[in-house]
C-alpha cells in the first residue's frame, strides 16, 4: 500500500512510495452557489519525506519540486502533467490526473530529529481546462505504473524501465530450476530433462 508521484513537463520526475506519505484530493466550490458552479477548483495536497541522494548529498530529487513552484507564471513549464496513484492489494485503487497543473503553494520543513525533513505542497488544475482532470478507480497494476515510464529517476523513485527485462529473466531462470527438480524426481534417469533441454534449443 502506498502513493506514487509522477510529473511530467520539460523534465519527468517520479517519486515511489518511500517519498510520498500522504496524499489529499479535493473539489472545492464557492459556499454561497445556488446552482453548479463554473468556479471548480480541484486540488491535490500531497506530503512527503526529504531524501538525501544515493551519494549522501542533501541536495535530493525533491529539491525539483521546490523549484517548479518557484517557475513564474509567464513561463510555459509552469503548468505540467501530475498523475497521482494510491495503490493497495495489487490494484490502482485510486488514479488522479492534472494535466494541465500548477503549484499553488510549496513548503519544507527541516529536522534533526528524524531524517532530514519533509515537503508539502498543494497542486491545483487550472479551472479553465478542468474537463482534462481525469479520475479512475480499481486498475491493475502493470510494469509502466510502477516505473512511470521515466528514464531519470531520483532517491526512491521506484525501478528503473531497463530493469524490467532483467527480472524476468531472473523469474524465467527460477522456473526453470523448479521444473528441473521436478523432472528429477519423477525421471532419476535424466532422459526426460534431455529431451526437454533439446526442445528449448
């Protein structure tokens, strides 16, 4: 169970599980409407822990996330593509995607106590394109959700997409070696896994 980021703009970033600890969404509208308002706002808040990278430098990957806060408005990278999932039991139980969003604000907040802190920061769709939000619910996982489809990745960021292939060679070899000892067993002769083995060729 756990929260993965993705955004995607001039640069991608992915940020796994072990970033991302809280996750909020919201539709907001004006309280004194009669009748459905035009003025939506949706919104995500999201929570997460400040990591050092792999070197043991402080200057972690969410360091990108504070400066795409600080991107003015007049800047085409302000507005980027936020896909936020909450995955539990082997399903995407929840996927939220922004894509056309903005930060609305962004904080840190350093420790000594434990780690070296944490973020917060509150993302919001731009009202005018709120038809592109997209909600979806109870999707199976595949290999592309939990990578992100990202080559760049930071700390904790997930698996890397060349590392794919490698597992399932390494799933490949382990069922090979089962099916060896099973073979053994049922044929002590070894004719059975030679012909099996010629058949692979």
């Amino acid at each position: 169970m756990g929260f993965t980021l993705k955004i995607e703009g001039n640069e991608s970033l992915f940020y796994g599980e072990n970033i991302v600890q809280m996750v909020t969404a919201s539709l907001d509208t004006p309280n004194n409407v009669r009748a459905k308002s035009t003025q939506m706002c949706l919104t995500l808040q999201i929570a997460g822990k400040l990591q050092a990278d792999d070197n043991g430098s402080l200057n972690s990957q969410t360091v990108k996330l504070f400066e795409w806060s600080m991107i003015p408005p007049e800047e085409k990278d302000v507005y980027r593509t936020v896909t936020v999932e909450f995955n539990h039991g082997g399903q995407c139980f929840r996927r939220i995607t922004l894509d056309t969003a903005f930060v609305v604000d962004y904080d840190e907040r350093y420790s000594t106590s434990s780690g070296v802190g944490d973020f917060f920061m509150t993302i919001r769709q731009k009202s005018d394109v709120l038809k592109g939000a997209k909600v979806e619910g109870n999707l199976s996982l595949s290999a592309s959700s939990l990578t992100g489809g990202i080559d760049t990745l930071g700390q904790g960021t997930g698996i890397a997409g060349g590392q794919t292939s490698q597992m399932e060679k390494i799933g490949q070899a382990v069922a090979n070696a089962a099916v060896q000892k099973v073979l053994q067993k049922v044929d002590p002769s070894g004719t059975l896994s030679t012909v099996q083995s010629n058949l692979q060729r």
